[in-house]
C-alpha cells in the first residue's frame, strides 16, 4: 500500500455515521452505501467486483500492506473501537464499504425473461441463502416483493456469499399487483404438482412467499411441491425453493 491512509477516531465523523447506518436497513435505504464482511468474500469481491467498492476500512495497517487497491478504492483507518462498532460478524478483517446499486421497479404486465424468482422473504439470513441458490441455480432475475429484507442488509451478505453482485436485483410490487402478472406463474406448495415431474418452462416466475406464511391463497399461481418421506411437515422455504431450482436446473442442462 502506498497510499496514507485517512484516520478516523471519533464516531461523531459524519463518513463513520454513514458507514454505521449501514447496517439497519433504514440506513441502507436512507443513504445507500453497504459493508461486506468476511475473511473470503472480501477479497474475492475486491478481486472479481472492484467497480462496487469506494473505501477499505480496517484498524491495523498492517493488514492491507501488501494489497494492491484497485483505483478508486480509498484506504481508510478507523480506531479499534469504531471499527468493532462496524464489524458485526466478529471477523477483525477489513471492510468494504460499496454504493447499494439501483433496483429498478419490475413491469409484471410484461412477460417473464428467463426464470424469475418473486421473493418476500422477511429474514435478511433467509434471503442471502435463497441469493446464493439463486446464482448456482441459473435465476435471471430477483424480485423482491414489498416486505422482503434488503439484499445489502449485513446479514444476507453473509450468506449470500457475494450473490448479490451476480444477480439482477429488482423491487416488486404488493401482493395483489402479483395476481395481475402476466406469463407463467408458479409457487411451491406442500399440496402442489410433484415438480420432479414437471416440464419447466424456458420462461417462468417462481414465487417464494414468506416465512410462515407462504403464497396468499388468492394467488392465481400453479403450485409445485417438492417430494419428501413425509417425515416432517414441510421444509424451509430457502431449502424447498433450493430444490425447486435444483431440480429446474437440472432439467434445463438436461
């Protein structure tokens, strides 16, 4: 590293407020910047994705001394206690802070472009680990419907394991303005067709409801449903909707 870095040591600094509202969706919303965290996605990210990062956050110099920053990337130290402020998975490895990209509003009265997947999926966790399946699966296109967590929010970076910058993110619409769109509509149900035996679509939108509560009942989607020994009652919507895209996958590569 040849560049000095920039010092922070008070959390009144207008950047390091900014940076630590962050990690509340509020602040993702309100100011449009996200921190990735994470000893393997951090460099992979800097590596594979440097037009998405502005600054490297980190408390010990010496951890960065042998980066070579992409331009553009600004070094930036922060006291040890503003930096475990910001660290919240615990990791002690430097930051990225990056610019939330624009999500533009999806038209559901056009027909779906490849597989789509509408997702309302409340728990930023839940939501990072459909993202993950999302992009080994072949999903064109994200939607996240009104009420899903955000896709920057810290926790779903965690899990989604740097999906976010592979995949098109758009915003969705409400519940009922999905009864409306056009083009194939499915959603994973216990009750539904066996999708092992299903013929997928090249073009389709998958709904994935959310935790606890599923697809309204209203909603004119055929239902699929992923077979099991009936040893449980259901499986988790990340992990039903996995195999849904697994299985989808499969059939298309096939």
């Amino acid at each position: 590293m040849t560049r000095p870095p920039l010092l922070i040591e008070s959390p009144q600094n207008p950047q390091f407020k900014l940076w630590e509202s962050a990690l509340e969706s509020r602040g993702l919303k309100k100011n449009g910047k996200f921190l990735l965290a994470g000893l393997k996605t951090v460099p992979e990210a800097l590596r594979h994705h440097p037009e998405r990062f502005e600054r490297v956050l980190f408390s010990d110099p010496a951890q960065i001394s042998s980066w070579r920053l992409p331009p553009g990337v600004e070094p930036v130290q922060l006291a040890p206690a503003l930096f475990r402020m910001l660290d919240v998975s615990g990791t002690g490895f430097p930051l990225l802070v990056g610019a939330v990209p624009k999500m533009p509003a999806i038209d559901l009265s056009q027909p779906p472009q490849g597989l789509e997947l509408l997702c309302a999926l409340g728990d930023p966790s839940n939501l990072g680990a459909l993202l993950r399946s999302a992009a080994a699966f072949g999903v064109s296109r994200i939607v996240l419907l009104e009420g899903a967590a955000h896709p920057f929010h810290p926790k779903c970076l965690r899990a989604a394991s740097n999906a976010q910058f592979t995949l098109t993110l758009l915003r969705g619409p409400r519940w009922t303005a999905v009864n409306e769109a056009a083009g194939p509509l499915y959603a994973l149900d216990g009750g539904g067709e066996d999708l092992t035996r299903f013929d997928w679509p090249a073009d389709m939108r998958l709904i994935l409801g959310e935790e606890g509560q599923g697809v309204p009942a209203d909603c004119p989607a055929m239902r699929l449903s992923v077979p099991t020994t009936g040893a449980v009652e259901s499986l988790n919507a990340t992990v039903a909707v996995s195999v849904a895209l697994f299985a989808r996958y499969a059939a298309v590569k096939g």
